[in-house]
C-alpha cells in the first residue's frame, strides 16, 4: 500500500519569514496530493491540494509544489503569522480508481514565532 | 463546504462497556465514509472504510469485530466500540466526500470523537 513520509516533525520560523514542509509517497498510481492544517482537538481543514496533472498550484500564501518523477510534493507558506501555527499533514491518495482513501503523512508542527 | 457532523465530541465509559460513535453527512449523500483514528501528537490513521449497504472494509490491523461498522443509509455511518479498553482511548474522526460538488476528491472531516476509557 501507499507509504507517505512527511519531514521535518516540528518546525519553527520567525513571523513574516517563509515555511516549507515536505512529504514523498511510495505509490506511483497516487494522484491527488491534499495538505490538512489541524489544530488541537479540532478536525483537520482543507488547506490546498494539487492533483497529478499539474506540478504547481498557489492559493495567496499558500502553494504547493509536486515532482511526480522524484514522488514527492512539498507546502511553501509565504509570510507567515502567528495563527499559522498549527500541525500541518499531508496525504495521498488514488483518486477515481474505486479505492480513495487517504494515507496521512506524520505530521509537522509549526510554531511561528511573534 | 459539504458538512460532516460526529457525535458525541466526546465520550467517557467504563471498560468493557460499548460506545457508539455517529457520522452523519448534512447535506450530502455519501456512498462510502472513512473512519479514523488519531492517538496524541500521531497522525489520522484509517480504521476502515464505510460502504453503504454492504460490509465495511477494514485496514489491515484492525479488528473488525471490535470495531463494528454499519452504514445502513446514505447520510449516516455508526462505529461501535465493543468492549473498550483503555488502550481504545483516542479520537476518532470521520469523513466522507461529496460527489456533487465542484472538487469531487476533497474529503470533508467530521469534528472527530474523543473516546476516553476508564
């Protein structure tokens, strides 16, 4: 099955300066790459996905990256502010072949720091 | 967004007593739900998957009698606990997608359950 890996585990930037987390995936077949931002005890919020048929999308301080040769996708936040800080996962999954569960990465908690 | 609501939000029981958990879709039909369980500071970790009228699927690892799965319309999935342990204290989280809408592969996440067992 699908294996996603998700570095680093905690994270920790200065407000105003830029994050970057990354995950790689195991399954070649994997086409849709979401990233969840949660905060604690609540559920996860969508925060932007990309599918395998583009290699960039971008949502105002937010964009994601992916490198379906390497297998891996990345979340770049621009400008960080302290409601920013937060654990952030990605997943993977194979959308549209009947099987569309989602395998989570670890994790990564951010701190932003005022 | 499509909503997903869970209930309860949060549940103490006493071992060896069963707990049922619901997952409702709100103004979506969804065919098939995710179940979840995430321990502290771990990642969202699929128990099963939740197909309306037939069996639910079950991660490798899972103990489908212990954790018993019905989906019996299309707006609701129930996970029992039977016979919980203290090891079974976690929160769990549902989700479904919504097929009607625009993204058709954004999952939408119930508010999860906080089961803690004493």
């Amino acid at each position: 099955g699908e294996n996603v890996e998700q570095h680093p585990s905690t994270l920790s930037v200065q407000e105003g300066d830029s994050a970057v987390i990354k995950c790689t995936y195991s399954d070649s077949a994997s086409n849709y790459f979401p990233w969840y931002k949660q905060e604690l005890g609540k559920r996860p919020q969508l925060i932007i996905d990309i599918r395998s048929n583009v290699g960039e999308k971008k949502d105002q301080r937010i964009a994601v990256t992916l490198n379906k040769t390497a297998k891996h996708f990345s979340l770049h936040i621009t400008e960080t502010q302290p409601e920013d800080s937060a654990v952030y996962f990605c997943a993977a999954s194979k959308f549209g072949f009947g099987n569309e569960k989602l395998t989570f990465g670890t994790g990564t908690r951010l701190t932003i720091i005022p | 967004g499509a909503v997903v609501s869970q209930h309860p939000s949060w549940v103490i029981c006493k071992s060896g007593t069963s707990v049922k958990i619901e997952c409702r879709s709100l103004d979506f039909q969804a065919t098939t739900m995710f179940w979840y369980r995430q321990f502290p500071k771990q990642s969202l970790m699929l128990m099963a998957t939740s197909n309306e009228g037939s069996k639910a699927t079950y991660e490798q690892g899972v103990e489908k009698d212990k954790f018993l799965i019905n989906h019996a319309s299309l707006t609701l999935s129930t996970l029992t606990v039977t016979s919980a342990h203290p090891e079974d204290s976690s929160f769990y989280i549902c989700s479904a997608r919504d097929r009607r809408g625009a993204d058709l592969a954004e999952a939408f996440f119930g508010q999860g359950t906080r089961l803690t067992v004493v």
